[in-house]
C-alpha cells in the first residue's frame, strides 16, 4: 500500500528525533575531537542516522500498538461474553473452578489462569471471594492473600502431604489457617496428633467435611474427644485416616458419609460404640471401614448387652476392606438393616470367605435387602499375588450393582457351597471367568449352586475349563438350569467340539415335565448360542439346526 503522506510524516518524525540527539550529543562538546579521520566521522554519522531512523520506528510501532490495543478492547466490549454482568462471570469461573481437584489446582489454580485472559475477567477475578476460598499449602504471602480475598467466604483447608514428621511448612500453614477454623467449611490434613491437635481445638461451627490422616507409621490417637470443643453442628463427611479418635466424641454424631481406615481398637465396647454411632447417623449414605483391627477376641462381646437393629433407610454404599477378624464384619452386618439399594462392596482378609462375613438370611429380619435383589452373578478368577476372584452382583433395575466381593481362589469352593444358602438370590444371569481349574470338589460345588438357582435364563463362560461347562449337560441323573435359554463360551478351547455339541442337544431335545413339576416358570429350551474363535464351519452349521448361532472371530 502507497501512502503519499508517509514519507512526510516519517521525514518530520525523524528530524523531530535527530533535534533531541544534537541536544544530547551538545552535552559533550568535544566528542567530535575524537574521531581522528573522515572515515571514522562518517561511518559515526550513518550509525547515528540508522539509530535515529530506529527510535522514530519504535516510537511508531509502540504509538501504534497503543492505539490498537484501545480499538481492540473497545471491540471486546462488544463480545457477548463482555455483556454479561460480573455475577454471571462470576458464577460461571467458580464452576468451573468446583471441577477442579484440589491437588491438581494448588499447582496451577485454576483463576490464575482465567485472571490472565482479560483486564475484565482480571477484575472479576479480584471481586469473587469465592474464587479465592481454596487456600492452597503455596508461600505464607499467598496463604494470607488468599485469606484476604476470600473476605468472609466459607474456606477449603487441605495439607495432605505424605511426610513421615511434620515439615515446617505444615506448621507455618496452620499457623495461618488455624485462626480462621470458625470459617472453615472442608478440612484435609496430614500430620500426627501433636501437630494438627492443637489447632483443631476452637470451633468450627460451618465445618461440613474433616479429613484426618496420619503421618508415618506409628499408632496415633488423640489425646480428648473434645475435637473443635465439641462444636461442629454441620460436620456431615467425616474420614479417619489411621487418626484414632475415641469412638465416644461428639465428632461421629449426623454424620452422612463416614470412613475409617488402619485404625485399630482395643477396647472390647469399641464395636458397640461404632453400631451406636451409626445410630446417631440416621441420614448415613456411605460407610467405609478399610484395615481397621479389634485386638480382643469374639467371646468378649458375650457380656454386653445385645443392640437392636439400625435402620439405614439412605445407607448406599457400604464397604469392608482387608479386616482380620471376620466376626466384627458379621456382627456390624446382623446389626443393619439397609435398603435395596444399597452396593454392598467386600474384600475379604485372606483365608475368609464369604459365609463367615455374611448373617444368615432371616425372613423375620432381612439385614441385607440388596441381596434379593441381585439379578446377575459375575464371577471373575485372576492371578494377582494369592490367586483371587472377584464377585460382582447386579439388580434388574437399570443392572445397579448390588453387590462387589474379593477373595482368595481357595475360598471359591466353600463360596458355590454357601451362595444361595445363606442368601436366596433371584439368579437369572450368571457369567465366569478365568476357572481353569482341575478340582472335582469346585466343580461338584458350582453344580450344587446351579441346583439351587433353577431360574437362571443366561450363562456366560470365559476362559473356562470344560469340567465347568460340562455341567449343563443334561443326564437321566442331572438338569440343571431347566430355563436356559442363552449360553455364551469364548476362549474356551479345551472344549471339545463334539462335548459341546452332545451338550447343547441334550437341552434343546431335553423333557420338559420335569420343570412342570418344580414349580418354576417355563418350560424354555435353549434359543441361542453365542462363541468366539475355535468351532469350524461344519459345527456352526450342526448348532444352526437347532437354536440361533451367533459366531465372531477373535
């Protein structure tokens, strides 16, 4: 582009330069004197010339970036964005700020990078009180800063770093936050009794979630059950990570979601404090009880007094992790009665299985209603360390999962021993993984669990022996599963074709009166069959003759 005024203007720009460079160059008069030859005097004038052209340059550059950044902010405004008031701005940074984990924004939270976008979000950053409630373990200048800008905003105090002794940097963090407890709304800490005590003294009347774990590996216990001096009216998430806090504090009381973990009890009223606690905690969604130890044996519990039956109408998840005694896991169990939709997560301790955790069935007294509800069986065997398995239940609503359990291998046969004993389940789907072993006694087990569950319409096997797949032939001696109605076998190559074939046969051309006879709906023959990989063209085709064959390829 040819800009006839250019030259002129640029001409006037320079000359205007080159008048405020005599004068400074005037204020040394004998500079000149110093260049001893024309060429040197030359070669001076065209460096100051080139410099002179280059400030005039810079000068319109900076003059001209000055004006476009005017243009461009008054063209911001007129974003739809900009149009919205401060408090929508507002509201839209904090949920986006909500999303955020709190280990993840203290490196980089997340309105430090939303400030940088604009002058306008800057400043909506500064006014948002919320957006600064957070108080992230940063420098003490910015724990403070935070403080400040949070005003009189509800705050989310978290130190959660794995030392083995309390760092000085913990220490001066709650020197900080500590003052501010009556405006604590969360709170998660990492330290031992003597670092975090005496700052968890003075109340805490918005205290909404408290999270205490431990540092190292010592026993660790405080010393008085007055926590926060016994007021904390809106504590609702409460979690003890290997902090012991007498089970008698007034800290367990209201509590929706409760979690302790490697906490160890010694005391043989430990366990009725704990069932007396969730008496107080009518409105309890989740319970956790993770590595926690009673160091006193069963029969101490004969001289107390029985407690009655705690309804947890909201309980929805309930969840037992690695605890050596497998009695406080029954007795905490037949002291609850929960609702249907309750997910009932167990890892079993080594050596247990499931019938010494799990009370026996009682019609006068359902503990576990989730259990009758399950509609679909996984049973999943995997090596990892001990060999275990994995049960996984689920509901016919929505396949709600009801029921999540780990265990050793070795309890496996024991487990198709009591399965439907202890609890009667609704079976109408079942699915096996991983059972490649050669034991009569499992197989035996899981056929005797097959005949107590005639209602099953779907089996699934996977990477399983043919002694268990075996078990669904029908003989003059033995029918089991009379309303199979779908069989599905992948990786299951040590079945021959032929046992396979006799099998399906023998329940598409099965007798039906006998299912007549045991009061089951039906009667069904088997309709479909589902395989991957290892059958040929010409058993595909046999299958075909008598029910839908649906084969894919690995």
């Amino acid at each position: 582009m040819h800009l006839v005024m250019l030259p002129r203007l640029m001409q006037m720009l320079i000359d205007e330069i080159r008048g405020m460079h005599i004068s400074e160059q005037n204020t040394d008069a004998d500079s000149a004197l110093l260049y001893e030859n024309q060429m040197k005097q030359d070669r001076a004038t065209i460096d100051r010339e080139t410099k002179i052209i280059e400030l005039a340059v810079d000068a319109v550059q900076a003059y001209a970036s000055q004006l476009l950044l005017g243009l461009r902010q008054c063209r911001n405004r007129t974003a739809p964005i900009h149009r919205l008031p401060h408090e929508i701005l507002s509201e839209i940074f904090q949920l986006a700020d909500d999303r955020e984990s709190f280990t993840t924004m203290w490196r980089d939270p997340h309105f430090h990078r939303v400030a940088g976008v604009s002058r306008l979000w800057r400043q909506v950053v500064r006014e948002s009180p919320r957006l600064w409630k957070r108080i992230f373990p940063l420098s003490g200048a910015l724990v403070d800063r935070f403080i400040g800008q949070s005003r009189q905003v509800p705050l989310e105090i978290s130190f959660d770093h794995p030392t083995k002794e309390p760092s000085a940097g913990l220490l001066d963090y709650l020197l900080r936050v500590g003052p501010q407890s009556h405006r604590w709304r969360s709170c998660h800490l990492q330290g031992t009794p003597d670092a975090l005590e005496p700052f968890l003294r003075a109340p805490a009347p918005m205290l909404e979630i408290l999270d205490l774990g431990r540092s190292g590996s010592s026993a660790l216990s405080f010393s008085h059950p007055a926590l926060f001096a016994g007021h904390t009216p809106r504590l609702r998430e409460l979690s003890l990570r290997g902090i012991h806090v007498p089970l008698d504090s007034s800290i367990y009381a209201g509590l929706t979601s409760l979690r302790l973990f490697r906490i160890q009890y010694t005391q043989p009223n430990s366990i009725h404090q704990l069932i007396s606690i969730l008496h107080s905690c009518p409105l309890l969604r989740k319970l956790d009880l993770s590595h926690i130890k009673f160091s006193f044996p069963h029969d101490a519990l004969d001289g107390l007094p029985t407690q009655p039956v705690v309804e947890l109408r909201r309980l929805e998840k309930l969840k037992f992790s690695q605890i050596p005694m497998a009695w406080a896991v029954h007795h905490i169990l037949s002291r609850l009665s929960a609702p249907s939709a309750l997910e009932l997560d167990l890892e079993l301790d080594l050596g247990q299985s499931l019938d010494e955790v799990l009370p026996q069935y009682l019609e006068s007294q359902p503990y576990l209603q989730n259990l009758l509800a399950m509609h679909e069986l996984e049973i999943v065997c995997r090596p990892q360390g001990n060999y275990w398995c994995r049960l996984m239940g689920k509901s016919s609503e929505s396949e709600r999962r009801v029921l999540a359990a780990d265990m050793e291998v070795r309890g496996l046969q024991r487990m198709f021993s009591n399965l439907g004993n202890i609890f009667p389940l609704p079976l109408e789907k079942l699915f096996l993984s991983g059972f490649h072993f050669d034991n009569e006694g499992i197989t035996t087990a899981f056929a005797e669990f097959l005949a107590r569950h005639p209602r099953i319409k779907e089996i699934s096997f996977s990477n399983c022996s043919g002694e268990f797949i075996s078990t669904l032939k029908f003989t003059p001696t033995r029918k089991l599963c009379p309303l199979l109605q779908g069989l599905t076998i992948n990786g299951c190559d040590k079945l021959p074709e032929e046992t396979l074939l006799r099998l399906i046969e023998s329940r598409v051309e099965m007798d039906v009166t006998h299912i007549e006879a045991a009061h089951v709906e039906g009667p069904s023959r088997l309709q479909f069959f589902k395989t991957s990989g290892y059958l040929n063209l010409s058993a595909v085709s046999a299958l075909r003759k008598y029910l839908k064959v649906e084969c894919r390829s690995w």
